[in-house]
C-alpha cells in the first residue's frame, strides 16, 4: 500500500503535536515554543504529514538579507524537527525539500538557517554561508581610559525598534550577511530570554551613533543583547558603559562577527585576560534561485567585470546550466546561457549549487574553494570571482 507524504501549512489545532516535536528534537520546553508562536504567528509553521500523521515540522518566514550593500530576498528557516520514532525513512530530506520548494515559489533568493546536522542540509544544497562568534571580557579589559567629552549615553525606551532599524541599517549596508530583523526577530535580540533589555543610546553632537541593549546582571555576568556601533566615538562610549559594570558582574558577554568593534577596540587581549571567542557557529546559506540572487546583490562599486557560472543544482534544474554575470557600477545583470558559447575572457567558474552560496555570500573566496576541490576554473575566472565577491566577512549575531 503505497505511503502518502504530504507538506504545507499548520493550523492552531496542530500546535500541540509541532511543540512536541520541537522539544523532543531541540529541547524546547512549551512556554518557548508558545512564545515564538505568539511573535511570529502560527502561519510560519509547516508540516510534513505521512498518512495523515504529523511526522515533522519547521518555521519559516521572508526576511531580506543583505550582501554587497543591497537586500536579498530570503527565508530564514528554524525548528526542523523530526518524530523521533519516524527518523531514518526521508522524512527530514522530503520536509527539507518542501520547505525550499514553497520558498522558491514565493519569489525568496536564498534560504538561511543554522543547522543542527550537516549532512541533511549538504544533501539540499546548503552551503556554509558566515559566521557567529560569542565573545566575552572581564569589565576591566574594556577600560579604555575616559569617555570622549563629545559624546553621551542615554537611556532609551526598547518599545519602539523603529529608530533602532534605522542605525542598523547602515550596518546592513556596508555588511555581509546581516538580516533586516522582523518584530519576532527584534523582540529576540531585545528580550533574549523573554525579560525586556535596557537599552541606552550612544548620542554623538549630532544625535545616536549607535545603541546597546544589557540584560541584568545575573551570577556575577551581564550580557549584552544587542549592540550597534557605528562610529569610534560610539564604540568608545560602549567600551566605557560596559567596563562601568566592573563591581558588578565577572564577565560580559555578546554576540557578533568576526571583526568584532569592541574586541578590536578593547585594550587588553585575550592572552592578558581580556577578549575572548567562546564559541563560533556557522550559519548555512542555500541558493533557491540563481538569477534572482546574483542580480539582487550588491558589488564592488568600482569594478566592471563578466564571469561565466556553471551550475549545477540536483534539486532544481532550473538552477542548473551556464550564467553569464556582468558586474559594473555596484550592480549585476545576470544571463542563460544556451546554444553555443562565446566565452569571457576569464573563462569559467564549474560549481555546484552549495559551493555557489559560500562564494556568493563571501564566507570562503574562489582560490580556496578551487584548492580544496569545491570548484573548477582557471586562473583568470578564479582572479574575477575573488574581485566580484568581495566584501566583509559575512556574519549574523540574530538566531532562530
């Protein structure tokens, strides 16, 4: 008798067995659960049904992520849980796929999550995308001599991300990576563990230049929820603040990438007992649609250049075959190719679907990618697609 497999949205009856599965798969307890729910409304979720019965879910919701400067269309993807007792059959990979297929339909570029396996998400075409790092530093490490006399901290009210959105952004237009937060994705930066954050503006002559959000001391350690800074003057009234907690707490800790302002600020190193990494994560990316992601991003303002992209995409053929990328003026005009092939001069770059999204988001350059196997080409495209994929190191301190 042949198993039916069916995929789509959840409705509000359907909670209680999705939250069973979310605790059995990641250890989420209900109030946690319910609390996503109530931020993010229940039409996030989805599920995979074999004959009728729920045998796993995931959320998913649209969000831009920023690369080059630009916003890019995306779907941030979380809670992939399976039923334990329904692992081992595909039901992972055909919810995976489901959740890409409704995703590319929708107009979404790209896809982003952070994984709790490898293997399934290699398996549908995700690539390693960027990073997050979780830093940390006794107070004392940030004391950086007297705040400068140009500039203050105020306290603000965190009701309101709307002026938070608007510093941020300038953050998002010269990263890597970075998501255009939702309300769900703002409450959680803002109120990590469910309690609202103070948050305190850093105010040059001309107005804030950034923010930081601190959590309350607890067991002698303060984390800092969220941080924006966007200027020196800004960076060295965060490294004031937080080093004022120095009677209070042991240890600061935040989150953020891998050129961190206050870690590269900070007097003190690590091996002084001052900024440390305590963990890095990587968060995995995977092209739904070629053409849409390459023309949406943003590129090296001054470069002109033409790159031809082989593809290959198992999972969506439409992705698969030759592209024709023309960058010029921070911008790229994306062509198929088909019939005979008058090749650029530098030739062509040969990957597959998950090579391509660790290239395009800037985690690993094409010299590497080709060193260790993960792409064909020659000099002269390798050359080209390290000048047309350049930029920051991409990063994302925003979970889910």
């Amino acid at each position: 008798m042949a198993v039916r497999m069916d995929f789509g949205p959840l409705s509000p009856a359907d909670l209680d067995a999705a939250a069973a599965l979310v605790r059995q798969g990641f250890g989420i307890p209900r109030e946690n659960f319910e609390r996503s729910i109530a931020l993010f409304g229940t039409d996030v979720l989805r599920g995979l049904r074999r004959d009728g019965q729920l045998v796993g879910c995931a959320a998913v919701w649209p969000m831009d992520q920023w690369f080059g400067g630009r916003p890019v269309p995306a779907h941030g993807v979380a809670a992939v849980a399976v039923d334990p007792a329904a692992r081992g059959r595909g039901h992972g990979s055909a919810l995976v796929r489901g959740v890409l297929e409704e995703a590319r339909a929708s107009g979404a570029a790209l896809s982003v999550l952070y994984p709790a396996t490898l293997a399934l998400y290699a398996r549908a075409g995700y690539g390693r995308g960027g990073v997050s790092f979780d830093w940390s530093a006794p107070p004392a490490a940030l004391l950086d001599g007297p705040p400068p006399g140009d500039g203050t901290v105020m306290r603000a009210a965190p009701r309101d991300a709307t002026p938070l959105a608007a510093l941020r952004r300038r953050v998002l237009e010269t990263g890597n990576g970075l998501v255009e937060r939702n309300e769900g994705l703002w409450s959680f930066a803002l109120c990590p563990d469910g309690e609202p954050s103070d948050l305190f503006l850093l105010n040059g002559p001309d107005g804030p230049e950034g923010y930081v959000a601190v959590g309350a001391p607890k067991r002698r350690s303060l984390v800092v929820a969220d941080i924006c800074l966007l200027s020196r003057r800004a960076a060295k009234l965060a490294l004031g603040f937080l080093a004022g907690y120095r009677a209070q707490v042991d240890r600061l800790r935040w989150r953020g990438g891998p050129d961190d302002p206050l870690a590269l600020l900070a007097p003190a190193p690590a091996a002084a007992g001052g900024v440390a990494v305590d963990a890095r994560e990587e968060w995995l990316l995977r092209i739904l649609d070629v053409e849409r992601a390459l023309s949406t991003r943003g590129y090296p303002a001054a470069l002109t250049a033409e790159l031809l992209l082989d593809v290959a995409d198992p999972l969506f053929p439409a992705n698969g075959g030759l592209f024709r990328l023309f960058v010029s003026g921070g911008r790229g005009g994306v062509q198929r190719v088909s019939g005979p092939v008058t090749l650029p001069p530098a030739g062509v770059l040969s990957l597959d679907v998950a090579a391509l999204a660790t290239l395009y988001s800037g985690h690993r350059g094409a010299a590497l990618l080709r060193q260790v196997g993960l792409l064909e080409g020659g000099d002269d495209a390798v050359a080209t697609a390290s000048l047309v994929f350049a930029g920051p190191s991409p990063w994302m301190p925003d979970r889910f």
